[in-house]
C-alpha cells in the first residue's frame, strides 16, 4: 500500500509540472493572414498539390512554387482537361503547354501558349479562366489576402497535420467583404454569400494546406479546394518556356 501510495503521488506530481500546450498565435484574421503571407515569402519555395472537387468535376494539380516580394512563380501538371497538361506561371504570364493533336490549331505548330484569362486567342477563350484561376489558388498569398480582407477566427487549436505539429484556424469568408474580386471562379450572385477557410500553419506560420468548402454558396453539390504545401525551402527548378517554343 505504502509503495502504491509513492507511486501515485510521484505521478500527479509529473502531470502537474507538464507543460501546457501554447494557445495558437493568432485571434485576429488580419494578424494571421500578415504573418502567413510573410512566412510564405520567406520560406521560399514550396512543393504543392491541389484537389478540386465540385460537383461530379474532380481534377488535381502538383507542382512546385518559389515565392518572393515579386510574387509567385510555379510549375505544375494538371488533369483539368482530362489528361495531364504542363502550365508554367513566371513574371506574371501564364504558359500552357498544348497537347501534340492541338498545336497546329492552337499553338502554330509550338509546344507552348502563353494563356490569359481575358486573352482573345482560342485557347484562352477556353481554358484561360481555368488555368489562371487554377494558378491564383496555387498561391497562398491569394487566400490569404482574401481572409486579410474579409475573413474573421472561428476557432483556433494546435494539434497535428500529417505527423507535423501544427496550427489549425477556420475562418469564416465573407464575400460581401471582398466586392467584385471572388475567389474560386465563384459567379457574381454569390457575392452576399459567406464560406468557411481551414489553414493549417506549421511552427514558422508558412502554410501546410489550405482547405475552401464552397458548399454554402453552391447549395446541392459538394465543393471543396485543398492545397497542401510541403518541403519549404528545397531547390525547385522554376523557368519560362523557350521563347523559340511558344507560338
């Protein structure tokens, strides 16, 4: 009894000199949404994968992102036409490379186009919204300057992401807040709507995966995005196409 007695006393002593988990860093969404995109730039670069589920529509997107004060420059695949297409985002101009069928119609005869989402040409009328949107979600400045904007802290908690210590926000999306400039490709009618952001951070605030349920403001079909972010600060070998390869 007397040992049971020592042996139970020695352990409510350890647990009450356990050292309680901080409070996650941010309460407010502007403080939070500055930190993250400074974490971003100075992490670097970034490996990223994105899946788009709305409705029956599902498609997915890897690549790999340097971040700086200059903005976003990515290389990534996607399926988002059904088989895997190569786009490229540097100095702000988006690049697709076209499917081998398609280049005499669309790129005169070159691998690469160089796309917009207001552009004029065939293959921008297309796909150029898609893509360009597709590039934008990519970035975590985006969304981050969306809940900078218009966002409010739901709740905050540290817990893990994948084995990795993290910080897990959901914030509430206010549209109405953000005007004309809607995230995801959303209509203009969803503009009075509001939506909730999960942003997982890891212990230096750069973002591990970012997760948009648009199911509130496009009722009857689920509607998720979620981009996951890893290696922050491994090489990545990010380039413009040849300029003699883009028709």
């Amino acid at each position: 009894m007397r040992k049971a007695a020592v042996v139970l006393v020695l352990a409510l002593f350890a647990g009450s000199c356990t050292t309680p988990s901080p409070p996650p860093a941010f309460a407010d969404a502007r403080a939070l949404a500055d930190a993250a995109t400074a974490a971003t730039t100075s992490g670097g670069s970034a490996k990223f994968g994105t899946d788009v589920a709305v409705g029956q529509v599902r498609s997915k997107s890897q690549g790999q992102a340097k971040f700086g004060a200059g903005g976003t420059a990515q290389v990534l695949t996607t399926d988002v036409i059904g088989e895997p297409m190569e786009v490229r985002q540097v100095t702000g101009k988006l690049y697709a490379k076209v499917p081998e069928g398609s280049r005499d119609e669309v790129g005169a005869g070159k691998p690469w186009v160089a796309v917009a989402a207001d552009g004029t040409d065939p293959f921008s009328q297309v796909l150029g919204g898609s893509l360009a949107q597709l590039a934008a979600q990519n970035d975590p400045a985006h969304t981050l300057g969306e809940i900078r904007t218009a966002g409010s802290i739901v709740s905050a908690e540290r817990g893990q992401l994948d084995g990795v210590t993290a910080e897990h926000y959901r914030v509430e999306l206010d549209l109405s807040r953000l005007g004309t400039d809607l995230p995801a490709g959303l209509p203009p009618d969803s503009a009075l709507g509001k939506f909730p952001v999960e942003l997982w951070l890891d212990d230096a605030h750069r973002p591990l995966q970012i997760v948009l349920d648009l199911s509130p403001i496009l009722p009857g079909s689920e509607a998720r995005i979620t981009t996951r972010y890893s290696d922050w600060g491994a090489p990545v070998d990010v380039q413009p196409p040849p300029p003699g390869e883009v028709g």
